[in-house]
C-alpha cells in the first residue's frame, strides 16, 4: 500500500483523542478487542504488534488472518504465523552505517546501471546515525586525553567523515549525529526516543508505538523506555529503511517478574549480570522477554534500559518494559517536551500499553527474582552470562589456572563445562607460564603478576547511561582519594560516557576531579574498550605480558567480553559495574577477594577495603538528585551540528557516489555489480571442501573481528602494499567500507581456532587439496580459482554478539555457500540469508563430532535446487578422505517465506534493487 495512505481498518478501529492542545488519531486496540475479544492479558509488546498490524493492513503484506493470529497467540502462547512487522524509524552507528551507506550508495550504482533515476534509492523511514563507534583510547590518563584522541579520531576517519557527509547531503530523512556527542543507544535513549510517534496522514495526526529496528545488538537499550526495539544486521536496516517490513514470527513471550529491591550496596549492573545468567540459562534466543511485577513500581528508567541493554547478551530478540509513572518521569528529567509527555501517557492508557499494579499478561513461560537476593557480581573472563560473585573472583580465576595446569583430558572437560567450543578450548594454553615479569613503570622497577587489571574502563551505553553507578563511581574515587590511594602503575584507565550529560553531572557531584587524579580521565564519547578501541596498552606493560605469557585482565563496565574484543594481548575480561572498576584499578589484581583483602593503604600504611569507600544508597540518591534536565537541554540544543572539525569537512555535492580506487576505506563493493533482471537459479551444492571446522559458541567477533590488525594478516598486506602504515590501520571496524579488507579479515580473530588444525590459533586453515596451512582468505582464493564451493562447519550457538553484517557479507565473498550449525543466534541466522548463505542445523544427535570431521572431506548438500520452503528438511552427504560416505539429514533455517525469496535473489537487498527497478 502507499505510504501515505490510511489502513484498511476491516475491524473500523480508527479512533481519536485529546493531548495538550492538539487531536490525535490513532487505532484503537480496545476497538479491535470488541471484535476479537478480551485482549487484555496479551504481553505489552504484543500488543505494539499486533497495532502495528491494524495500522497496516492492506490485504497484500498485512490483512486479516494476521490480526486474528495475534490474539489466538493468547490460547496457544505461541504461533508460528509470518507477519510483517514496518518499524516507525531506523537507528544506526557508524561501524554499521558506513558500510549500511555504501551499500545504499552501490544500490544508486546498480539502478543507474540499469538506466533508472538513482535517487529512487532512499530512506523512506526515517534513518539517525550516531558516530560512536570509531573513537579509540590513544590517549589516556591527562587532562588532555580527550582533547588528543578526538584529534586523532578526525584525522584517522577523514575519508569516512567525509563519506557520511556525503550521504547527510545524498539522501533524504537521514540525519548524522557527528563524532564526540555520545553513544547511539544513550542518545536514542536520552533524546531520539519519542515512546509515542505521530505523522499526517490523509489530513489527520496518527499517533502510534515508536518502535525501531537498529544495526547495532544493543538497539534493545530504548526498550527500557516502552519502545519496542531490536538490532537486525545492516542489511536488514536497509531494507527497512527502505519500505520493506520486517519478516517475523510472532514470537514466544517470557515474562520475567521482578519483585522486592536491591539491598544496601548492590547496583544495577548487579541485577543485569544476575538477570543475564538466569535468562541465558532459561534459553530465550529468538523469543521476546517482557518484564513485569510490583518491583519495577520503584525501578528507574535507567535501571530499566541498563536490563534491556543486555538482551544480546540474554539471548533474547528483546527485553520490554511497559510504560508508567516511571517512563514520564525519565522524559521528563531529560527534556522532553510537556506536549509529548501528555501525549505519552493519554495514548498508552487509551491503548491499554500502561502497566498497572499487579498486572500479569499471559506468557509463554515465566521467570521470577527477588531483587533483594542479587549479590555483587561480576561477569567472565570470556561470556557475558558467566556471572561470578564478587567474593569468588580469587577463586574463580586461580580455578582457571589449575585448570590450565592439570591433565590435557580432565582440563579440557572441565572447560566443555563452562561453556565449550572454541572460545574455551583455546584457555588451556593461556596459563602454562605464570609467572611474574619485572618491568619499569614511571621510573621504578615493578612486576606484572598473572590477573593484573591493565585495563579499567568505565565505557559503553550498558552502564555510563546510568546515573547511579556513575555517581556510585565518583563516591568512590571520591574517598579514595582522600585516603591518598593511587591506581596502579600498570592500569590502564580511561572514562569514555555514552553522552555528555555524564560529564556536566560528574562535575557538578565533585567527582570528576578525583576520578581525574586516579586516572579515569575522560577519553571520549564513544563505545571505545566495549568495541575493541581500548588502544595500545603501555609498551612496558605490552613486553611484560609477551615475555611471560601472562595471563592478564580487563575490568569494564561493557556488555561484551568476547575473546580478543577488548585487546589482542587480554585473555581474561570480566563485566562489573563502574564502582568496580574503579575499585580493581586501585587493587591492579583479579586475584583478590575484594570482600576481605585489602585494596591498598592509606596515608598512615594501614590497609582499606572496599567496604570503606562504597558509598550507601543514601549517598547515591542524593548524588543521583544533582543530574538537572537543564544538562540535557543544554548537551542537546545543537546535536546534529557538530564541532568546527567536522562543519569543515568539504562534502561532495552529487546523488552517486564518485568512487576512488585510491581509498583504503571506502570501496565500490561487488555486490550489485551485473545484476540480472531476474536471479540464476539455484544449484545443490557438490563437493564443497569445509573452509573452518569451528566448535560452540563462536561468535560474530571470531568471524568478522571489529578490533585492530597486525601488519603481517593478509588485511595488513593489503593495506601495506597500498602505502599505509601500520600506525595508521585503524580497525576493521573502522574499514567496513573497503570490502577488499573485510574480506581478508573474515574468520580472522586471533583467537578463533579451526578444529582442522592442531592446537593453532587464529584465522588459519588447511587447504585441503596442498595440505598447506594457511590464513583462510588466502585458502578462499584459492578454491575460487577452482570454483571449488565452500561450506563451513560449527557447533551450538553459532554468530552469537553484535548484529554484525560483515559476519555474513565476508562469509560470502569468501566463498561459502551453506553454513551448517548445531544452533544460531538469531541475527546472525538472519544476515546469512540476507547475503544469500544458506543457515542449516544438525538434526538431534548429529554433529560434527558424531560425524568425525576433521575438515578433510567433502560435503555435498541435495534439496536447494527445487522450491526453497521455510523449515524444510535437506540431505548431506560426507564423502571421506577414504572414499566412504554417510549421509544425513539437516534443516534449513529459513524460517520464513519472505526469507526464502531473499534466499532465492541472492540476498535482501538484491530483492529490493529488482523490485523497484520493475516498479519505476
């Protein structure tokens, strides 16, 4: 149907209401429910679909049958009816969006290929991108840190600065957040959120559910807000933003109830840590959370979007809060206006979206926690949702450590237990040297111990969104300071806020000054150590851990802990709360119990302990009432326009991109090139060699590392024969837009380990037909020149982490035809699609194991030539070195019929080019 034009309303739902001074339209749910029945009980955030669904029904994408699902989902608590879901606005970064914007930019190529208007390649949603992402911790621990790396930043991003103005200026609804403003997720949070939206339409203001779809995992933060939201990979996005709604399953719905409070000393990264674990244990991949109970009563919208923030980390597509007093009271502190606000709440308590007290919708299935029995925790040193408490840190890592030194058989069974696959396999060989390094630090000679912190940071949106941890960290370092205690020499700090509303409410509590004199201060405003931009560690620190193959620490207040994201050299990272890194900056050790030792001495050499520096709850709400809604009107006022750095930066002025061959960030990607009207058709695949043999748990950073590079992997060739130095590589992150270094940098973490080879870790495999091992690129390439097809192998919980495209974008240009799993995280599954990669699963009780597959047969897969179908059932066939075979059957994971057409096109975007260049 037409954008523009109002819905079908078979149930005649089209209602109004009064807010402010203005009329509203809006469909209306209880309107609906006098033809479907009682709907109260259904989940809040089925209910923001299924208006969706009246708001949309057109009888072509939406009509009908898909109304009366959603209500039926209420008898079944389940469905496994398609609808199509049309998100009122996309929210981007800029690791994400540059190469979301050179896509769209191929896209324009493509359509003036094909002698059409470019300019029909354009947002018709609106589109927020927040540069975030690209600030590294250069500098660290002056006064001029912040002031040096934004300068570094702008001279090391010039070329994709530029880009993003390019696409400022090409497209329409789109809008840039420039560099040093904040992170997307808290800028989204504190300022693009609306809860409710409007638009005119057809003469009338139509209010409706803000909801969004974001290229970033961690999207999921704004549900904090009563906004339903999720990451979905770039490609994803771009077809949104573009018209296309998002195919879904009505999704399964654990209600999670919360009840009682935290106790004296516990804070909110201590419920999410203890809420991840209990989620992640349930099993909640694909399915929304929906958390209800007296107990969020009391729980503050930052407490509330610090949870949902997690639901990567959970597993789950979401984590929703219902709208209430509380939801008013957060945009109420951050500047909203009071127009919006009476708009919030009339529209939700006409729609029945306000939660009341004691409200339980009916769910799939449920958990519950009393807040009053969550401890101090942390999280590691590899997985999010491995929470140790704070009085079992010693333990736990001297556990690694004994583990490492006992029996090859037992030590790997022991780490199969906690977790498996290849990002615990490879822990065996982290601690067969632990011993202490000497080394000179500021002029005096000290040691680096196994478990010394050499990072603490207190980063990412997960917690810097919140101003009670924040506060809790400057009461810390408050006290600290006036006991004369000093981080130790070999960490690390650094203090990076998701928006500078941070910093204007650090100043006035009085703690940035003491945060400063520990060495926490401000580095930027960005991801930084969460993304893998934690920057070099001091050379002295770096020759300490490589000399002894130490095992060594990060502490940060991130959501993400994966192996080799936060730094090369850091095998164990651990998730705490700022408070905490604070107070592992000043111990320098994991190896402490910091409930009982000592974090160091005081003026007079006598110990402190942690107990003697955490503030109360008292001293933290009466820090936490210092944070003024005048902060966020002032940091907010001219979000979109940028410091002089960046209004200077010279903008092309032209609807096609002019591409360069000289750039090393943005490239002409092969993607669209020699589009055929109409896709080939598609082949079984034949005795494809297996490019990686991969165990559980492998995540999207093992398959398309965001972080640095050394200079002899083939993406450090590449650049180097292209006359840039080392210093000047950047990140991958950062060079998404070249596909030629995206594509050498695929499965190239240096800690992914490709079962086809023995004890190695890193990008390398086998190719087959030599014997030789080598990077997997370089093996790729070398099929291709054969058109030898590839599939590669994995284990359980294959792409979990960040929404990452180039996870599958690089899979394909390697080569990779199928990808077959034991299970997927659910972006991941889904951007394999969009880029044409058939996702398929073992059945129960085969896997590779069972198989005996050591990468040196050949796979052959029947079933992909006929009519692709959502979840059918395909054969494999594994032909053995020695000529025998066996074969067994898989399931496609495709699991809709809108997936199967974007499979058939080659991927999502490639539909959408064909579908427009037939509609102009």
């Amino acid at each position: 149907m037409s954008k523009e034009s109002l819905s079908k309303d078979s149930l005649n739902t089209l209602s109004s209401l009064e807010a402010g001074d203005k009329t509203y339209h809006y469909y209306s749910l209880p309107k609906a429910a006098d033809t479907l029945g009682n709907i109260d009980k259904l989940p809040f955030s089925l209910k923001v679909l299924l208006e969706n669904l009246l708001r949309n029904e057109d009888d072509t994408t939406v009509d009908r049958g898909h109304i009366d699902a959603m209500v039926q989902w209420m008898k079944d608590r389940k469905s496994d009816t398609e609808i199509q879901f049309r998100p009122a606005r996309v929210l981007m970064q800029d690791f994400t969006g540059v190469p979301g914007v050179v896509d769209l930019a191929a896209m324009r190529e493509a359509v003036k290929a094909a002698g059409k208007d470019p300019a029909m390649i354009n947002p018709l949603s609106p589109v927020d991108l927040v540069i975030d992402h690209s600030v590294m911790v250069d500098k660290f621990g002056d006064p001029s840190s912040f002031r040096d790396n934004v300068t570094i930043e702008m001279e090391r991003n010039q070329e994709r600065y530029e880009f993003l103005r390019w696409g400022q200026q090409a497209f329409d609804n789109f809008r840039v957040v420039p560099p040093g403003t904040g992170i997307c997720h808290q800028v989204n949070l504190e300022y693009l959120g609306k809860t409710v939206w409007s638009k005119d339409q057809d003469g009338k203001t139509i209010a409706y559910p803000d909801t969004l779809v974001g290229t970033d995992s961690h999207t999921t933060m704004i549900n904090g807000l009563g906004i339903l939201g999720w990451g979905v990979g770039g490609i994803e996005a771009e077809a949104a933003m573009l018209g296309q709604p998002v195919s879904m399953l009505i999704p399964e719905v654990v209600g999670f109830k919360i009840t009682g409070k935290l106790r004296e000393g516990i804070t909110a990264t201590d419920l999410v840590l203890t809420v991840t674990e209990m989620l992640r244990k349930k099993g909640v991949v694909g399915k929304f959370v929906e958390f209800y109970g007296d107990g969020l009563k009391d729980m503050p919208v930052a407490d509330r979007a610090t949870i949902a923030n997690m639901a990567p980390e959970y597993g789950a597509t979401c984590g929703f809060f219902p709208v209430d007093e509380q939801t008013i009271k957060y945009m109420k502190l951050t500047g909203r206006e009071d127009s919006q606000l009476e708009l919030v709440e009339a529209y939700a308590k006409a729609q029945g979206l306000w939660r009341q007290p004691g409200q339980e919708p009916v769910y799939t299935d449920n958990l519950e926690l009393d807040m009053g029995e969550v401890e101090a925790s942390l999280a590691g040193p590899k997985r999010p949702q491995d929470r140790v408490a704070l009085r079992n840190m010693k333990a736990s890592f001297e556990l690694l450590m004994e583990t490492a030194e006992g029996p090859a058989e037992s030590r790997e069974a022991k780490l199969e237990s906690e977790g498996g696959g290849t990002a615990v396999g490879a822990q065996s060989a982290y601690f067969e040297h632990p011993f202490s390094q000497p080394m000179m630090m500021n002029g005096e000679t000290t040691r680096l111990d196994p478990g010394a912190v050499v990072i603490a940071a207190i980063t990412s949106c997960t917690n810097t969104s919140n101003p009670s941890v924040m506060m809790a960290a400057g009461l810390i370092a408050q006290k600290a300071v006036a006991k004369g205690l000093t981080t130790k020499p070999w960490v690390k700090t650094s203090l990076a806020p998701g928006s500078k509303v941070v910093t204007d409410y650090l100043r006035v509590g009085g703690f940035q000054e003491d945060l400063d004199k520990l060495g926490f201060n401000l580095v930027g405003y960005g991801c930084t150590t969460c993304i893998g931009n934690s920057g070099p560690l001091p050379e002295e620190v770096e020759k300490a851990i490589n000399d002894g193959d130490l095992t060594v620490a990060s502490v940060l207040s991130g959501n993400r802990n994966f192996e080799g994201r936060v730094h090369p050299l850091v095998k164990t990272n651990w998730l705490a709360s700022p408070p905490l890194v604070v107070a592992y900056a000043l111990a320098g050790n994991v190896r402490l119990d910091l409930s009982e030792d000592a974090l160091g001495e005081d003026k007079d050499g006598n110990p402190v302990y942690l107990k003697d520096l955490w503030p109360s709850q008292q001293e933290i709400a009466e820090a936490v009432e210092k944070v003024k809604t005048e902060m966020f009107h002032k940091e907010y006022a001219e979000v979109f326009d940028g410091d002089a750095t960046w209004k200077s930066i010279k903008v092309p002025e032209s609807k096609v991109y002019e591409w360069s061959d000289k750039s090393t960030y943005i490239q002409h990607p092969p993607f669209f090139q020699g589009l055929k009207e109409e896709p080939d058709a598609i082949e079984d695949i034949k005795d494809a060699n297996i490019l990686a043999l991969l165990g559980d748990s492998v995540t999207t950073d093992h398959i398309s590392p965001a972080g640095s590079f050394k200079p002899d992997s083939p993406a450090g060739k590449y650049l180097q024969e292209r006359g840039v130095e080392p210093k000047d590589f950047n990140s991958y992150g950062s060079r998404r837009g070249n596909h030629e270094v995206m594509m050498r940098g695929t499965f190239a973490n240096v800690r992914i380990r490709n079962e086809m080879l023995d004890g190695v870790e890193g990008g390398f495999t086998k190719h087959v037909p030599s014997g030789e091992q080598m990077p997997i690129y370089d093996a790729a390439m070398r099929y291709q020149e054969n058109d030898t097809p590839l599939v590669v192998i994995a284990g359980k919980e294959y792409g979990t982490g960040s929404s990452r495209d180039w996870a599958a974008k690089g899979t394909r240009l390697l080569g990779v035809k199928a990808v077959v799993a034991e299970s997927y995280e659910r972006i991941h599954r889904s951007n394999l699609i969009g880029m044409g990669v058939m996702p398929l699963q073992f059945q129960d009780g085969v896997d590779r194991k069972s198989l005996k597959l050591t990468g040196e047969e050949t796979i052959s897969i029947k079933g992909l030539s006929g009519d692709i179908k959502p979840g059918q059932k395909l054969e494999m066939t594994v032909t053995y070195p020695d000529g025998n075979t066996e074969t067994c059957e898989l399931l496609s994971r495709i699991d809709t019929a809108n997936e199967a057409v974007y499979y058939r096109h080659g991927g999502i975007l490639h539909y959408v080019v064909r579908e427009m260049l037939k509609s102009a």
